[in-house]
C-alpha cells in the first residue's frame, strides 16, 4: 500500500482553497462549494478538502507536510501573511517542526526530519 490522499473538512471550501495555494500545494480539482483536490509539490500525494456544515470536536486532525528548507518556507509564507503557532523548533523526537492550523481548525505541522522520519534510532528491527 501507499498513502495517496488525505482528506480534511471544510465550512468554506472556496476560502480553504486560497490558504492551501498560499501554503504552496497545486489545485488540480476544484467543485465548489463541495470539493478541492490539491497535488504536494513533491512526491505523489494529494490532499483535498470537503464541504461539511459540522467540524470534528477535540484537537481534531493533524496533517504533516515535510520541507526540505523548513526555515525558509515558513519565512516565505510569514511574508505572505501566514501566522504560525510554532516556529521551527527542534523536536525530542529528532524531527524539526512549525505549527499551524487552516482556516478550519486543522494541525498542520511543516517539518523537516529527513531521515529520522522512517529510520529513527528507536525503530523497532
């Protein structure tokens, strides 16, 4: 198997397809008021985003986008209006990660962990 496409709610698609061009992904399927679907600038994946009149209760989601240039993407989209909950902040974990949420509510962490992401030194063998 592999992760292809993760999906997150939406009170207004259309604003949320504003925030994910900002953020960098590409629109590739847009059916307002109800659907998006964006592709990452790197790899394979693709994230979208649904119309729903009730978002998730508690801490809700959390999406990971990885960032070669971690500082400089959040710099980048600090500069275009983005506030961040997080800066780049070394992680225990070994990862290093920036913390925001969409529009809606949802966790988006950018990170950089390289390759500690699939080969931490606590992996299990």
């Amino acid at each position: 198997m592999n992760l292809n496409q993760i999906t997150v709610p939406s009170l207004d698609v259309e604003k949320s397809i504003k925030f994910y061009k900002k953020l960098g992904l590409k629109l590739i399927v847009e059916s307002i008021p109800n659907y998006a679907r964006f592709e990452c600038p790197t790899g394979d994946s693709t994230f979208s985003i649904h119309k729903t009149d009730n978002l998730p209760t508690g801490e809700g989601i959390y999406v990971y986008f990885e960032c070669d240039k971690l500082d400089d993407k959040v710099n980048e989209l600090k500069k275009s209006g983005i506030e961040f909950e997080l800066e780049p902040t070394d992680q225990g974990w070994l990862w290093r990660e920036a913390r925001l949420k969409d529009l809606d509510g949802n966790q988006l962490i950018l990170f950089k962990a390289g390759e500690n992401r699939i080969n931490p030194p606590w992996k299990i063998q």
